[in-house]
C-alpha cells in the first residue's frame, strides 16, 4: 500500500519529533541538577550528568529508525498502533523531567517512568510483528529504561 509520506520523511519526522522531546526534557534539567534538593536524593548509582546527554542522544536515535523501520512494512491498522504506542511513549518521556526536576516530584517521576516502561515494551511488542531490526532496535531502551526506573524509586 503507498503512503501519502516519503519514508524518508518518516525518518525525518521520527527524528525530529525525539529530538525536540529530548530538547524540551533537558530545559527542565539543567539548573535541578546542581540542586541542593537533587543532589541530597541522588541514587549512588547515578552515573555522571555527561553520560546523560549522550545515552539519550543514542536512544533517540534508535527509536526513530526502528519507528522508520515498523512503518515501512506495516498496514494502516499496524500504523495506528504503532503511534498510539511511539505518542504515548514519547509524550510521557518528555514530561518525565518536568514531573521529577521542575516540580521536584520524584514520585510523579515514577508514575510517568512506569507508562514510559509499559509503553516501552509495548514499542518492541508492536515492532516486533513488523520487523525485527525495529524490534532489536529497542533493546537498548529497555535496558536504559529499566535502570532509569531504577534510580527514581532509588530516589523516592
């Protein structure tokens, strides 16, 4: 079936869409980090603030391709899902560091880092019935999500 968008747009657009979630994230960030109240909840297992930027940047990445990837072969039906599940995930992704830095709410932070994780493992379930590398894709966000988990309920 032809989609009305290029799948180089699709690209385009993936990536454009994490990176400017990843962007509006990070403005909730900077200042927080250095805080007092930030650095008393800290987990000892947080790596530097450095690795942060450059995991992301990774990641973000990632799932733009593997979006790119699952929305090449899929149907329009396949297509719905897999937005619903890439949306979801990335809104509650770049509103995770508004709920824990800016309103200093490690346990809102929680609450959205769970629906970033089901919708997460949604992202491989969906990706998975339409390809593979999309799937694998994803592997390096659950892994980085798992332990991002870890450190907000190490922080609470």
């Amino acid at each position: 079936m032809p989609t009305l968008i290029p799948n180089k747009s699709v690209l385009l657009i993936a990536l454009l869409l994490w990176y400017g979630a990843g962007f509006l994230g990070a403005q909730y960030t900077t200042e927080t980090v250095q805080s007092e109240w930030y650095q008393a909840i800290k987990p000892i297992l947080t790596p530097p603030s450095s690795v942060f930027p450059i995991v992301w940047s990774i990641l973000y990445a990632l799932i733009a391709i593997s979006f790119w990837f699952a929305w090449n072969p899929a149907s329009s039906s396949q297509r719905a899902k897999l937005l619903t599940w890439f949306g979801i995930n990335l809104i509650a992704n770049a509103t995770w560091t508004f709920f824990y830095f800016s309103l200093r709410s490690p346990l809102a932070g929680l609450i959205d880092i769970i629906l970033i994780d089901i919708s997460g493992l949604m992202m491989i379930h969906y990706t998975s019935q339409l390809s593979k590398p999309a799937q694998y894709l994803l592997y390096p966000y659950a892994v980085w999500l798992a332990f991002a988990t870890l450190l907000n309920v190490l922080s609470l």
